[in-house]
C-alpha cells in the first residue's frame, strides 16, 4: 500500500490544514481571490498570520472579500491589488509593484473554464492566455521577490480535466483548428502540470519550489459558462452529481501545498486531496496526472515556447 503523504484527506477543509502552523512575517499572494476557492485559500493563510494580497481583477469584489476577512480576523483588511491575467502590460505594473518584499507563497488559482472563444490582449486564446500564460509570465516577473524569501513556493492550481487534452505545440490558440471550449481548458490545465515541473527544475536549487494540484470538484463561479447540455457532453447526470467539494474542502490543497513542513524542498508533483497524487493508472481514471502531463521533454518544450513569446513581447 502506497505510504500516506500526510493525514489529510479528502474532506479536510483549508483551516485545518494550516492548522498548527504560524505563517506570522510571511507574505502570501493567491491570484483570483475574491471568491470560490480563492478567497478561502486567503482565508485560511490570513488566519495563521500570513500577509495576504489578494490579486483580483474585479476590484470591488476584492474590496468586499477584503472587509469581510478584515471583520473575521480583526485588524487592517488584507490589500487588495488589481490584477488581469489577459493583459500581460497589467501583469507587468502589478509585478512591479510587488518585488521589493520578500514573497513566500505565490497560489496561481484564478482561471476561466469552458468559454465562448475569446483571445487576450496580446492574441492568446483566452482560456490558454489567463490559465498558463498569464501566470508564467507573473511568476517569472515575480522571481525577485520569491527570491527574496529564505525558502518559497509557487503553487500552481490545475485540474483533472487536463485529462480532456494534452498541450498542441502545433495550435495551442487554436489559429487553424476548430475551438473546443473543454479541450482548450484542459490544454491550459495541462500547461499548468508541466509548467510547475519545467519551474522546479530551474529554481528549486535557488530554494522556490513548484507544485501543481488538482483542487476537487467544487461548485464555484468558475463552471459559469456550463451549460445543462455541457454536463451532459461531460457524462455528467444532473449538474449538482459533479461537485463533490464544498470550497473550504476545495481550497484545503491548495493551502497544504502552500505551507506543510513535508513538501518542504520537493517540487515537481501533483497533488490531490492533500497528498501526492498516485501515478495514473488504468483501474484509476481521472486520477493523477496523465502521462503526457508528467512528460520532463514536454515540460521543457513548454517552458521554451512559454519563454518565446516573453521575448518576442519584449523585444517589440
């Protein structure tokens, strides 16, 4: 029997996996946090005494999460920052403004999932764009300040629905071929795997490790473009038989993988439920990671292509 990564589980929730650790001094950013997920991954963090920014890009909704936090935990509310991950020029101003502190925790968690086509500011396909580019290129602008910190994380929030794609090297924005909403999200998710894998490899000598996971099905506003006949497209009966999570059960890996004292220094991996996850195997569908998502030359080709087209911006 495989051996336990730790004593969580499926139904532990985000607070109990921080429990007993004291984030006091530390500084967090989680991406995407003014609801779902998001917000109770800042939730959790802010309770150990972790400075949390909320990078949103829906302003007042970041406010409003914000002041809630603020009237849970007392104290000044946590900042709030505005961030949009289709604009790799706003990536750039937030970057800038926070590189001069030290930054221990990145959570890459804000996403879209399944929408209509749509491109970025600079031509991505949107879900492709905001779910691996935009936070590629966040983390590499943010490198001082995790460089900063004595030891830090990237925690990188992918999805079992990489299943439904591996990444197109060839079209990956869907320039020639015919878009399919879930097999886009699941390329983005996938880039998310191989990304955290390719980042590890580079970095986790300079103390920043990376990790991507696969948070649970949750119903949060993420699955707002699903419609009933998407479910049924998904083999899914009825949209309320998908969600298995609630979102503090949901925000519990991400929490896990940003501070347990076992993933301390280890890289590279995929988690579920706060463990690491097993290998994929036949009799597990679903589960773990897909092969190609574990693929070190794809991980690599990945980061190269990623790192293209940050030149290629530069250089205009």
């Amino acid at each position: 029997m495989k051996e336990r990564s730790s004593h969580f589980g499926r139904e532990t929730r985000a607070i109990e996996a921080v429990s007993g650790i004291d984030l006091s001094g530390k500084r967090a950013i989680v991406t995407g946090a003014s609801s779902g997920i998001e917000i109770e991954t800042a939730r959790a963090l802010a309770a150990a005494g972790c400075e949390v920014i909320l990078a949103v890009r829906n302003r007042d909704a970041g406010e409003r999460s914000a002041k809630a936090m603020m009237d849970e935990f007392g104290g000044g509310p946590p900042a709030v920052a505005s961030l949009d991950l289709s604009d790799l020029k706003a990536i750039e101003i937030f970057a800038r403004s926070e590189c001069s502190k030290p930054l221990d925790i990145l959570i890459c968690n804000a996403a879209v999932m399944a929408c209509p086509f749509g491109r970025t500011r600079d031509g991505f396909e949107l879900q492709l764009g905001v779910n691996h580019v935009g936070h590629a290129i966040l983390v590499k602008r943010l490198l001082p300040a995790l460089r900063l910190a004595a030891a830090a994380r990237v925690v990188m929030v992918s999805s079992s629905a990489h299943w439904w794609a591996s990444f197109d090297f060839d079209d990956p924005n869907c320039d020639r071929k015919p878009y399919d909403k879930f097999k886009a999200y699941g390329q983005s998710k996938t880039a998310n795997i191989l990304y955290a894998i390719a980042f590890n490899q580079r970095f986790s000598l300079q103390g920043i490790t990376a990790n991507a996971l696969m948070p649970g099905n949750i119903m949060t506003a993420l699955g707002r473009h699903l419609s009933s006949e998407d479910y049924k497209t998904l083999g899914i009966d009825g949209k309320h038989s998908l969600f298995v999570k609630n979102v503090e059960q949901g925000a519990a890996t991400s929490v896990w993988a940003a501070v347990a004292p076992e993933l301390e220094a280890r890289g590279g991996l995929y988690l579920e439920d706060c463990q690491v996850a097993p290998p994929a195997a036949p009799e597990r569908p679903g589960v773990g990671a897909a092969p190609y998502a574990r693929d070190p030359g794809s991980a690599e080709h990945l980061w190269e292509w990623t790192e293209s087209l940050d030149a290629a911006r530069r250089s205009n």
